[in-house]
C-alpha cells in the first residue's frame, strides 16, 4: 500500500469519526455505535423492546432520537428515529400538524401485509378518502357511547367477576393476558359487532385472536429492525393464520 492511498484511508476514517462523535453527542438516547449504531441495542433487547424503550423514554424526559446505521447520507435519510411519549408531541404528530408527518413508503411497505391499503396505512387523497367514508359511521359522540357501552358491559359481566372468580379460589391471574383478552373482544364489537367472548373464566384460545396478536408483533419487528434480521415468512404465515382462523 502507498502512501497516499494510506493517507486517503487513514483521512476517511478520522472524518468518519469525527461525523460519527457529532452525531453520538447530539443525541440523549441510548447509545449510538460507530457504524452499527443502535443497531446492537435493538437486537440485544428485542424480547423485551417494550420495557427498553419505556426505560429509555424515562431517562430522556419523554423524548429522544437514535441512530439505527451510523453511515453518513444514510443516517440523515432514513436512519434516524426520533421516539416520543410526550403528550404535546402526539397532539402536534396526530393532531395539529397531522398532514405534516406521512408514513411514506417505508412505513407502508412494512405495515402492507397487515393492514393493506387501509386508513392506518395510506397517505394523500386515499388516507383523505377513508376518514370522510369513516367519518359518516363514527363521530366522536356515538364512537364514545358505543365503546362505553362494550366496555362497561365487559367489565361487569365477565372481567370482575373473573378476578372475584379467582379470589374465592386463591388462583393467580394474568392480568396482562386479561386485558388483551378484554381489548379485543370490545374492539371486535364495536367494529364488527360479534364479540368473540375470549375474556371469560374459561379463557378460550380464539385462532383468530392468536394469530393477530403474532402479525403485529411480526409487524413490530420487521418495522424496528433491519430486513436481514426477520424472517419474512413469519408474518406472512401469522396472517395466513388469520385467514385460516374460524370466524369469532
């Protein structure tokens, strides 16, 4: 090797380092590798990435921004992922300057297998479209009667008296497991009308239920981490289970 082609390396590196250390200092999240990024943080916690970034949410005051690849160009594309929980934040993203924050074409093709072209997946004049179709169903008043009809009626018929249920025999709940068990079954009723009763002292094993709860946390990694690290038939099978599943 010559020495100008050492120097030429030896000039990429420190510029490299330099870049990567402006942009490991400006952010308060959890630790930018050179290179890699928070990359290894990902895979290192993604059997408990919902607790990690709660921890990192509580740390950082509700907000922070991560590096997924520290590549420079790339990283400024669509490397960099800002997480908030902050409530003037989501009003500003959900509310106020909702128009200002599309999901584009990444978002979409991650999202696509689950949830289609739908409200939650689109952009534009067809995400438009879809919230004036869904907008002549449900207003904010008869969407709030509706669900606190389901939710009430499902507390008081089948969630308290399971937790009464298990207190007069001394048996431990999964209160976790109950609470999903009581989401989906209002969400199935107020949007399909059906309730498929998966919250009961039975506890049934609904397919349905099953193999959506496996796509969306397909979904979530395939969304969080780089394609090379998820299987790809792993949601495509968790939907097929979802279309295979008897009707609730």
């Amino acid at each position: 090797m010559d020495i100008s082609t050492a120097l030429m390396i030896l000039t990429a590196v420190v510029s490299y380092l330099i870049w990567w250390s402006f942009i490991a200092r400006s952010m308060k999240g959890p630790r930018v590798w050179p290179i890699f990024g928070g990359l290894p943080d990902l895979i290192l916690h993604s059997n408990s990435m919902h607790d990690w970034i709660a921890d990192n949410l509580r740390k950082c005051g509700g907000t922070y921004q991560t590096c997924v690849m520290a590549i420079p160009f790339l990283a400024r594309k669509q490397s960099l992922v800002t997480v908030t929980c902050d409530p003037k934040n989501l009003e500003h993203i959900l509310k106020g300057r909702f128009d200002n924050y599309p999901k584009g074409p990444n978002w979409q093709s991650v999202f696509h297998d689950l949830l289609g072209d739908g409200i939650f997946n689109s952009d534009g004049e067809t995400w438009l479209f879809q919230r004036k179709t869904a907008a002549l169903e449900f207003t904010t008043r008869t969407l709030r009667q509706a669900m606190a009809r389901w939710v009430s009626r499902a507390i008081k018929q089948r969630f308290c008296p399971i937790l009464e249920a298990a207190q007069q025999q001394s048996k431990a709940v999964d209160l976790q497991d109950m609470l999903l068990r009581l989401t989906f079954d209002n969400i199935c009723g107020l949007t399909f009308g059906k309730d498929p009763q998966t919250l009961s002292l039975e506890f049934p094993e609904n397919g349905f239920a099953v193999s959506f709860d496996r796509a969306t946390e397909a979904t979530l990694q395939r969304f969080i981490l780089p394609k090379s690290t998820v299987e790809v038939e792993e949601i495509s099978s968790a939907w097929y289970g979802i279309q295979l599943a008897p009707k609730p």
